[in-house]
C-alpha cells in the first residue's frame, strides 16, 4: 500500500475518493465524538449481525458461524464437501459478492470458510441477499 502525505490528508490507494481529514479525526476523537458514534452503531451493527445469522440458520444451515459477536463481518466455515473457491467463483457468476477466508489466512491449511460484511446493509438487504443455496447446490453437484 502506497501512502501519500499531502498537508492534511492522508491519502491510501484503497481508499481513492475517501479523505481522511487529520484534524477532522482529532476532533472526533478529543471531543467524544468518536464514542458517541460508536454507542450509537454498536445495537444497529448488532441487530445487522443477528440478521445475516438469522438468514443463514434459515437457508444455509450447513454453515457453521464463527466468532465473537463484535466486528462488521462474519465468518462462515463450510462443511468438508464444499471447496471454498468453488463457492466463491460460482457466487461471483451469479453476482453475489462473498470472500473465501483462504487469502486471509495466516499459516496453514485449514476449513474453507466465507466471509459476509454487513456494515453498509440494512436488516432487509442482509436476508434478501443470502442466496447462496442456488451456488452450493451447483458447486455439490459438479
């Protein structure tokens, strides 16, 4: 990652079109600012994460969720019949966006597993878009 220092703005390549300010962030976090936003997203970003298990329960049973209840993702290990890029390319011809864990992994081999972020989803979104059972039936039948 290439880091550019420009007067006040910190500018990332992963973040194009997002400034961060410096002094915006003193602000937030010297006044209280930063706090306060965080007691008020934690029961949304909870009620997202029950959401997205409640979805998963009812139409993904065999994925197994993981983790602690904190964080803005969540991590699914699949059942040993299912390869995790399979799933994941086969959810990408269908247009659903979900991450295999096997780039992120530190060391080793391990469970294939995905990853699902619910930030920046609704309540509603979250349930309409796991449609992952379509993706896991193509990939058990091949």
């Amino acid at each position: 990652m290439k880091i550019l220092f420009d007067q006040e703005l910190i500018i990332t390549e992963r973040q194009r079109g997002s400034l961060c300010s410096i002094p915006r962030q003193a602000f937030l976090t010297t006044r209280g600012e930063f706090g306060r936003h965080l007691r008020r997203m934690r029961p949304v970003y909870r009620r997202r994460r029950d959401a997205l298990l409640t979805a998963l329960h009812a139409r993904l049973p065999d994925l197994q969720a993981a983790g602690v209840a904190a964080g803005l993702h969540l991590v699914t290990w699949l059942p040993p019949d299912l390869d995790e890029t399979a799933v994941v390319e086969a959810a990408a011809r269908r247009g659903l966006g979900v991450y295999g864990v096997g780039p992120y992994r530190v060391s080793g081999d391990g469970p294939g597993g995905l990853i699902f972020g619910y930030a920046t989803l609704g309540e509603p979104a979250i349930g309409e878009g796991i449609d992952l059972a379509a993706v896991i039936e193509e990939v058990r039948s091949r």
